[in-house]
C-alpha cells in the first residue's frame, strides 16, 4: 500500500482452511483499518495450477485490483505465469506478493515478494507450550499463537 495501489485483491487457498481464512480476515480487517475499499476476493487452492486457473478468473474480471495478496507462494507464482501467458508484466500490470519465502521464490524468474514467516520462533513456541503441557499433564487450553512475519522485498511488488 506504501506503494500507491489502491485497488487491491486476496487468492485464497482451499475454502475452509483455517490458514486461508486467517489470512484473508487479517488482511481485509488491515484494509477497513486502513479505510481502503474491500479486496476482490478470489478463491482458489495452494498449489500451481490453481494459481494459473486463478490468473484466467482474475482477467475476465471488469473490475481488476493492481495488486494481488496471494495465500501463499506456490500459489503465486502459478498466478505469475499464468498472467505472464496472458503478455501481461510483473509488477507494471499486476503487484503480487506471496507468503512463506520458500526457496523458489527468490529464483530470478519469479523474484517473488513475500512474507517470511519467523518458522524458528514458532517450532520453538510450540515445544515449549508442549513441554509445559507434558510437566503439568494438562490438555491443550486453545491458546492462539499470531506470530509477525517479516516482509521480503522483491521485485514482484
């Protein structure tokens, strides 16, 4: 958004996924914060295909967003190629960003922008409340874990 779009839109992963629905709410709910109009919302699935199936809903859209927050990164860069079969460029037509930094995603063909999740703090988060779990014989409490990601900057956004 520091970038200037304006008109944004969500991929999602598979309906239903705690995951996706977290992300998508966290992101909408930044938007209202933020007083930008609601994402164009496209439902999809974590994997290649899906983002390339994806990239095909997104064009026949009237209403097309400058950028695209795609649930993870496997799903964005099948949304890249398949935007880039259609003659369109990344970033000058479309903005995306990923989430997970997965190895490919630095590959000069995709140079993918995304979010680092800090998987490091999480595993150690995780054993530590299972430790306290086992020493205490207690079940789970439902506690919630939101941890910040960081954000790699690249050259698809």
């Amino acid at each position: 958004m520091s970038k200037g779009y304006t008109k944004l839109g969500y991929v999602s992963g598979e309906t239903g996924s705690m995951t996706s629905d977290e992300r998508w709410s966290g992101f909408s709910q930044k938007l209202s914060n933020l007083g930008i109009a609601p994402p164009i919302f496209i439902q999809s699935r974590y994997n290649f295909d899906a983002g390339m199936q994806a990239a095909k809903e997104l064009l026949s859209l009237s209403d097309q967003p400058q950028a695209l927050f795609c649930a993870n990164d496997i799903l964005a860069m099948g949304m890249m190629d398949g935007l880039r079969q259609q003659g369109k460029k990344i970033p000058e037509d479309y903005a995306l960003i990923g989430v997970d930094d997965i190895p490919m995603s630095a590959w000069p063909s995709y140079n993918l922008t995304t979010i680092r999740q800090p998987l490091d703090d999480i595993t150690k988060q995780a054993v530590d409340d299972l430790m306290l779990r086992i020493e205490d014989e207690r079940d789970a409490n439902g506690d919630y874990l939101l941890v910040q990601g960081e954000v790699v900057q690249r050259g698809s956004a």
